[in-house]
C-alpha cells in the first residue's frame, strides 16, 4: 500500500496573495480620489479571491491506492482510477511553453475535465504526472 501524496498551492504564494490584498485595502482607504479607490478595491477583492482560493482548496490534489480526489471550493471531487486518464497539456505562448495537469474524468454520461497548474499543485506538473502514472495500479 503507497501512501498517500498531496499537492498544494504553496504556502508562500498564499501569504503572498493575503499580504498584497492588505496592503491594497490600506491604499485604497487611504486614497482621496473615488476613482482610485474603486480602482484599488477590485484589485483588493481580486486579491482576496486569490488568497482565499489558496487557502480554501489546501490540498488540491491528493492520490493514493484509491484514486485521485480534487478539491475545489465547492467541495471535493473523488475520481478512482479506473474512471480517470491523467495527461500533460503544453500550449506556446509568447515564446514561452506551459504545462497543464489534465485529469479527464468520466463515469458513464458524467464527466469533466481538471486542469491544474504549477500554481494549483506547487510544484511542476510533469513531476507530478510521473508520480500518478508511478501510483496507478
């Protein structure tokens, strides 16, 4: 039996996004003009929603013998591994190329795709790919 592995957003970026959305709030109740503060405000709740999304979706991934299970900020979404095919999406832009976590999920007319990120998981999404396949019976 492997025990179970869990992937996160990391702790740093968390904090990071908490502390910038105080220190927006601060700026925009400080701020004297309505237009900078309607401006600072969106980018305070932006920040609020990033911060919040971090924490409330700690783990965002978790695998074991079992199978898989998402969290997401509606609840947790249990995938066995039969039902599940893990891939590695890559898209170029901009001269730069990204990696994606594609976990396709499908039990008879249900079904749904994840997409998970380096910042979802915390960590390169072909490290944890490697890991999946290593896991899957």
């Amino acid at each position: 039996m492997n025990q179970p592995r869990s992937w996160s957003p990391r702790p740093g970026m968390v904090g990071l996004a908490w502390g910038l959305a105080a220190v927006s709030l601060l700026v925009t109740v400080l701020s004297s003009e309505a237009t900078s503060r309607l401006l600072l405000g969106l980018a305070t709740l932006l920040l609020v929603g990033l911060g919040a999304h971090g924490t409330f979706v700690r783990p965002r991934l978790t695998a074991d013998d079992a199978g898989l299970a998402v969290r997401t900020l509606t609840g947790t979404r249990a995938l066995p591994w039969h039902e599940v095919k893990v891939r590695l999406a890559r898209t170029r832009r901009l001269g730069r190329e990204t990696v994606a976590l594609e976990l396709d999920w499908k039990r008879g007319e249900d079904e749904q795709l994840f997409v998970l990120t380096q910042m979802d998981l915390g960590t390169d999404p072909r490290d944890v790919a490697d890991v999946l396949h290593a896991l899957r019976p």
